[in-house]
C-alpha cells in the first residue's frame, strides 16, 4: 500500500469516528472551547474586568446574565474569559507531567538494572497513591500559586504517565524490529527513540489527551482550595470558589464555572475516546514473576574440535511462573562451521525459535538463559560485556524473522534503517551509510534501489522485505545468518528466491546459516545438516544427504513420513504422528517422545536417553536407535522410514 492511500484510510477513519455520537460532541466541544479559548480574553476581557461598585453581588439580570461578584464583575464575561487560562494550566501540567512520566518510563531500559529498577519501584509506589492526594501533597511542597499548582499537578499525573510508558516500551520491545535492530548493534539510548518511542506515541498521546481533562479538575480543585491561582488572575476552579461564597444569593455563579469544568473536562475525555477507537489502542499489562534458579538438565555430546562459528553446549531457556519454572529449552548441544548451513525441524513448541533467540541473546528478562557453553566466533556470548555483544552480534550476526511485515520499524524508512548499524559499527557517516545500504539492497536483488531505500517498510512486497531484511543482515560481515520460519509468510514462488537468495549469500560471504523452519523439505534442500528437536531437545543431528536411508530417531521417521511430497501417492492418507508433543512444562520421566512412540520400552519411559554420536557426522537421542528393539505392546509402527 502506497503512503497516500495509508493517509486516505486514515483519512476516512478519522471522517468515520467523527459521525459517530461520541466523534461529533467530542469535535463540537473541542471547537467550542478552543474557539473560547482564543477569542474570550480579546472579545470579553473588558467587560469581564469592569468593576461596577453599583452592581455588588447581584443575581441574573438582563444586563449581568449570570449575575455579578463581590466587586460588581459580571460572572458570565469572567467564565468565559477564563476559559484561555484554565485550559493552558491544564495543558501545560500535563504537558510537564507526560514529560517527566515518559523519562521515569523509559529510563530503565536505558540505565543500568540496578538503577532502572529503583525508578521502577519508586513509580509504583506513586502510583498506589490517588492522583488528587499527591497533587495537593507536592502542592504543599511546591508552594502555593499557580506555579506550585502546575508542578504538583504534573507530578501527580507522572507516575500513571510512566508505568504506561514501561508497560508500552516493554510490549514493543519484542517485536521482531527491534530485535533486528538489537541485532545490527544499535545502542539502548537510540533503540529508545528511534524504535521504541515512535511506536508508543499514539496510545500516549490518547492517554495524554485524557489526562489534560483531569488536569483541568485538579487545577479548579487546587484554585477552589485557595492553593491554585491568586487574585488578580483567575481560572475556572477561583470562580468557583467565588462564587461558592454567595452560592445562597446568586447560585448561577459557581454554577457557571462548575459547568465550564465539567464541559470541558468531558471535551477531553471526549477526544481522547475518539483519538483512541481511530488508532486502535489497547493497553497491554504487565508480569514481573519471582525468578529462582532453573532445573538443570544433563548436558548432551560433544562435537570433535573443528573451528567453530557456533557452539552451543547445554544451553537451556527457562521463563518463570506462578508456580515455578518452565523451560521449554532442555539442554540443546550443537555446533556450527564456517559457511555450513543447518536445518533445525520440529513441530510448533519444540524449542526452535527459542534456541535461536537465546543464540543472538534476544531472550528477554524475566526469560533465563544457561549453557556449558555459548560461543559465537570463538567469543562467550554469556559473560561477554554488553559492549562486546554489541560489537560482535552487529557486525557478525544477522537474523531474518518469519514475519517480514513485523521485522522493520514502520515508521521509518528501509534505507535508513539499514544504515544504522554501519553508522554505529563502521564509523560510516549517514550518506556513505545510506549508499552502502542501497548497495545492499541492490546486492539482494531489490530493484530500483536507490528509490526502494527511500521508502517506508509498507510500500514493499513480502518477499521485498524479507530480502531487505537479508541485506540488513549483509550491512555487516555476518558469519552466521539466523533464520527464523524466513518463508512461512510468504508465496511458494517467492518462498524459493528468498531461499536461493540465503544459499547465494551463504556463498558468496560464506556465512553459515541457521535455518530454523518446520518444513523438512525446505530444509533437505537448503541445508548440509539437520538437527530435529523435540520438547526442547535436539533429538537427532544429522547430515541432510543421509535422510532418506539412514534417520535413527523414530520422531524423524515419523516427521519424514508426515512430509508431503511431489511423489507422495495422493490417494493414500499423509502419515500422522498420533498425539501432541508435551508443554514444556509438562514433560514426562524418561524420553520425552515415548508416549507417541512405537517403539518405546520400559527403559524409555523412565531413562532419558543422552545425545549421543553414532557416526562421525551423527547423533541421535534414542535407546533404540536402530530401531531393532521389538515395541513392549502390540502397537503397529505408525511410520515408514528404513530400519
Ligand atoms: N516468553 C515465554 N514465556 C513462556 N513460555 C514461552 C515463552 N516463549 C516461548 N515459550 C514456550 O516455549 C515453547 C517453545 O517455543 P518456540 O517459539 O521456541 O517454539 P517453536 O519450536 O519455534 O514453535 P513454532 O514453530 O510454533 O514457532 C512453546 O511451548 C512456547 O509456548
């Protein structure tokens, strides 16, 4: 979709929301008050100030419509002169109250843990208490007038500002762009506003607009209280006290200003509604769990020394719950050489998509990941400093994500966001950063580069994006390309460029690749080796060329058989793995595919068996790899494959 129709439907969102009951009082009101707001002072500020000492504390009349105050100033002239005052204190309180509320919210990501969970602790805190206590609490604090009342007011209204903010930044910071920026080395500071803020400004801005309404209230309380605004000047909440004095007189007025208070409170909320149903928000909450240490699970074999891109040895992945720890990955042993491409197969849940995040180091908090070993180009990505996990992952890592509408940031253009990393990595300025990002994408085959590079992620095609996303990852020098699902989202004809684009690129930079996918014939294809997981283990690993003769493990029997094929005979029933793999919280004693496997014994049900090699080039975690041991029950073997 080109920028001009995203703007055209936007556009009749914004027509639409507005013929709605609730659009069209929200847009009545706001022009009312914001007409009021200007023209008040200029049309009525005379006669709003006119002191008539012969016309104290009169009621309604024709000639003072709302009555007169203690110095003869007519009421109705003076409410709505002070529209333009009590309106600009509100807007100017939350402006510095969503202001202060946005640093308190983003400041952990940025600070050290220490640090950020100080703040955070102090935010809920704050806002445990009720917004008006703490006005009139800094208030106390700040002094009273009108400055003391607008900072007592905006650091009432920060707190609620910075846990949205915390609870936003951290429902964005999982998706795929960010990590892909994460990846390509960008800093906490510039990942914070240049991927994170752009994308929680809309619902910020409905909460704000919301917010300016009760600001409003808290003013005209503050100024009822007396601790507001001082004569001479005067809002809403000072008339109201006026009045409130003679209320037995001339009730009108601190009707009047009670009224404007509450209209105008309402256009606020109003407009926030609106602005809210256009844009779609929905606030996300939050999950801070306990975090003990996780199980430990025996460590699986080694691989003989060669030198090594990656090695991953016992690396498992534990997130914590209610009630303890789940970890979906139990211990996964492998290793990856220079320009090798390898395949990692399983059914949805078993662990893949974890494994090579924990890899890249994109598993976040409260998620913990542990490992013998975790190498990537011979440095430990474990205790490596944050400096050098930067370095290193930036320049030498690339990740390509299964969702290549979610993998870019969309609110800035590809070009750009390709050249971040050279400017942070290579000391690039940002128009050779740019050319060497149109080279890139012209490098993936994107055409009319230097124009694609200058568009925003929503003008590309699917297969376009996962390409840019591809040529991202060639910004650096990458020794390993990490791909996730790269295809899943994509058509069959596209799907093949983008795989024969990830084996040219595996040539021509001899990178090796992490082809991460549920399809085993992609995979046969693309890959030397595969390594097919299975609640969280790698159960088999295996050279791709020996799959048709010589799979050990009857889980990739049985995955070979369920796998469709051009020469499969499509009048027979496709082969089914009876039963579900286990939740990662709920594996059993023993090996975890025994209860779906025909060939399990008593052993198997209460031994889990170890990752162990039985040809140089593979491994396989089965008691009875050569599938020679007769099954204990008289189940029927549900899947072909040779013995
Ligand atoms: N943040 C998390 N907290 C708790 N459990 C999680 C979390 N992320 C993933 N899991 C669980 O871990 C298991 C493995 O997830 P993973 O995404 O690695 O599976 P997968 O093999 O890649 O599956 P798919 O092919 O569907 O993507 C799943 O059961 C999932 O529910």
């Amino acid at each position: 979709m080109t920028s001009a129709s995203q703007w055209k439907k936007r556009g009749s969102a914004w027509s639409a929301a507005a013929r709605t009951p609730v659009g069209a009082c929200s847009v009545t009101l706001l022009v009312a008050l914001a007409a009021l707001a200007v023209l008040g002072p200029v049309l009525w500020g005379e006669q709003a100030a006119a002191i008539d000492t012969n016309a104290i504390g009169q009621g309604p009349s024709g000639a003072h419509l709302l009555g007169t105050d203690s110095l003869g100033r007519d009421i109705f002239y003076r409410t709505l002169v002070a529209t333009r005052f009590s309106v600009e204190l509100a807007a100017i309180a939350t402006a510095v109250g969503v202001t202060v509320g946005l640093v308190l919210g983003t400041l952990p990501s940025v600070l050290p843990r220490r640090a950020g969970r100080l703040i955070t602790s102090a935010v809920d805190i704050a806002v445990a208490f009720p917004g008006l206590l703490l006005a009139l609490f800094f208030a106390v604090v700040f002094g009273v007038g009108t400055r003391g009342a607008v900072l007592a007011i905006a650091f009432a209204t920060a707190p609620g500002f910075a846990r949205l903010a915390q609870t936003l930044a951290a429902s964005v910071a999982g998706r795929d762009y960010v990590s892909a920026a994460r990846i390509a080395g960008v800093g906490r500071l510039r990942l914070l506003v240049r991927h994170v803020l752009p994308n929680i400004g809309e619902p910020l801005m409905v909460n704000a607009t919301i917010s300016a309404g009760g600001a409003l209230l808290a003013f005209a309380s503050l100024s009822f209280l007396g601790i507001g605004v001082q004569a001479p000047r005067y809002d809403w909440g000072r008339l109201l006290g006026e009045g409130l004095d003679g209320i037995y007189v001339n009730p009108a007025a601190a009707l009047a200003p009670g009224a404007a208070v509450v209209l105008a409170g309402l256009a606020f909320n109003l407009v926030g509604e609106t602005v809210a149903a256009v844009v779609g928000v929905r606030t996300p909450t939050a999950r801070t769990p306990a975090r003990p240490a996780p199980p430990a699970r025996p460590a699986a074999a080694e691989e003989p020394g060669v030198e090594l891109v990656l090695s991953v040895e016992n690396l498992q992945v534990a997130f914590p719950r209610p009630d303890g720890w789940t970890v979906p990955v139990r211990g996964v042993s492998f290793t990856v050489r220079g320009g090798e491409a390898i395949g990692v197969v399983g059914e949805s849940g078993s662990g893949k998509s974890l494994t090579g995040l924990a890899v890249s180091r994109l598993i976040e908090t409260p998620g913990v990941v542990t490992a013998d070993r975790l190498e990537f180009a011979g440095t430990p990505l474990l205790t490596a400093s944050e400096r050098e996990l930067r370095e290193l992952l930036g320049t030498s890592l690339a990740m390509v994500f299964q969702d290549p509408m979610s993998s870019f940031n969309p609110t800035r253009r590809i070009g750009r966001q390709l050249a971040e990393a050279s400017e942070q990595h290579h000391g690039l300025n940002r128009r050779e950063a740019f050319a060497r990002a149109v080279d890139r994408l012209r490098e993936v085959r994107i055409p009319a580069a230097e124009r694609r590079a200058r568009q925003y992620p929503h003008e590309f095609s699917g297969g376009m994006r996962q390409r840019a996303m591809i040529g991202m990852g060639l910004m650096g020098e990458p020794k390993l390309i990490i791909a996730d699902e790269p295809t899943t989202a994509l058509d069959v004809t596209v799907q093949r460029q983008v795989l024969r684009l990830l084996a040219r690129t595996r040539e021509t930079e001899n990178a090796a690749i992490l082809l991460i996918s549920h399809d085993i014939a992609v995979v046969a294809q693309t890959c030397d080796r595969m390594l097919v997981m299975y609640a969280g283990r790698v159960v088999e690993d295996l050279p791709t060329a020996d799959l048709r003769s010589v799979p050990r493990h009857p889980y990739t029997r049985a995955l070979l058989a369920a796998t469709l094929e051009l020469d499969t005979d499509r009048d027979e029933p496709l082969a089914v793995i009876p039963g579900r793999p286990p939740e990662p919280d709920q594996v059993p004693e023993g090996c975890a595919f025994a209860a779906r496997c025909p060939a399990a014994t008593d052993r198997c049900r209460s031994e889990d068996p170890v990752l162990e090699r039985v040809d140089r080039a593979h491994r396989v975690a089965c008691w009875h790899p050569n599938g020679a041991v007769a099954p204990d029950s008289d189940r029927e073997t549900a899947y072909g494959g040779a013995e």
